[in-house]
C-alpha cells in the first residue's frame, strides 16, 4: 500500500542504509513520488521505500549501498528496497561503523553500529579508519604479494588471521604484521 504523505524534505541527509535489490515487477503500474536531480526515481509505501537508480553508494551526504540479487543482474538500473527502520544517521566525527568479511566470496564491507545483527565484538570505527581498514582488507583478499615476508603453510589461514586483527582489535596492519613474522 502506498502512503500519502512523502519524507520530510531532508529527512535522509546524513543517512546510512543497504538497499535489497528487487524485481521491477514491484513497483508495475506505480507513479514515482519523487525524481531526483540525477535521474532516481523514489516510491513510498507504508513500511519502507523503493528506489530506482543506476548509481548507489555515496550519495551527496548519504551512505546508500544495494545488496544485489543472486545471481546479479545485467541491468545498470537497479531498483532497491529498504525499510524506513533501516536508515541510520551518519556522521564523519562518531564511531558508527564496523567492518564484516566474506572469506567465501573475497569481500569486506561495512555496516552500520545499529545494525541488528552486530554482535558488539567488531571495533565501531568512524567512516574515515572504516574505509582505511577496507582498503587494507581487500588487498589482503585480493593480492598475494603482501605474504611473501611470511613462512607460512596455507596463505587463507594467514589471511584470516590477519583481516580478523584488523576487524577486532585496533592494532594497525604493521602492528600485526610484525607479530606474526
């Protein structure tokens, strides 16, 4: 169902929020209530919001990331829902996030302290050391060349060592390093 009334102007400045990406047979026969400068189409219900875009992530002063559908689409334009409890604020000064790896799938990303899945272990970073930590992270999944300082029997083993450091603890890359040489 539909509601009548839009968000507040400004009401997601500052926001952080994971889109579920969904077929565009969710919004058949509906009239978007908002089209943004750049072309994105929103469209209200009740519990959440849909939105229809080719670009997500950084978004002016918003954090919007679209978890994709498996198996991924071909399309540029996605549409992505997300529940109105879903949007957290965000700020460049506080502790509001924390980072989650997919050992399986090589991937690092991160998530917000009022997720409810957070299980209070990971360190809350601010999004600047997040995307530092990332950054690292993913260097560490995706190249090799980092390891050959190491004696070492499997290179995954190390890895996750390694990535897990610098997702519990607030040691640095070089910290950690050095104790496992």
């Amino acid at each position: 169902m539909d509601i009548k009334e839009r968000p507040k102007p400004n009401a997601f400045k500052n926001t952080f929020c994971i889109f579920k990406e969904v077929t565009l047979q969710e919004i058949n026969n509906k009239k978007a209530d908002f089209i943004s400068k750049s072309g994105s189409s929103y469209y209200y219900t009740q519990i959440g919001m849909y939105r229809l875009s080719n670009h997500w992530g950084r978004l002016a002063n918003s954090k919007w990331r679209l978890e994709p559908l498996q198996p991924e689409t071909s399309p540029k334009t996605k549409l992505g829902f997300a529940l109105w409890t879903s949007f957290y604020p965000d700020n460049v000064n506080e502790e509001l996030y924390y980072i989650e790896t997919n050992f399986t799938s090589n991937t690092a990303n991160y998530q917000h302290k009022n997720n409810p899945e957070y299980d209070r272990k990971a360190v809350l970073r601010t999004s600047f050391e997040t995307a530092k930590k990332i950054k690292q992270i993913r260097n560490l999944l995706n190249l090799t060349s980092w390891a050959k300082h190491f004696d070492y029997e499997d290179i995954d083993v190390l890895r996750q060592k390694i990535i897990n450091e610098l997702i519990y603890s607030n040691k640095t890359l070089e910290e950690i390093k050095r104790e496992l040489e």
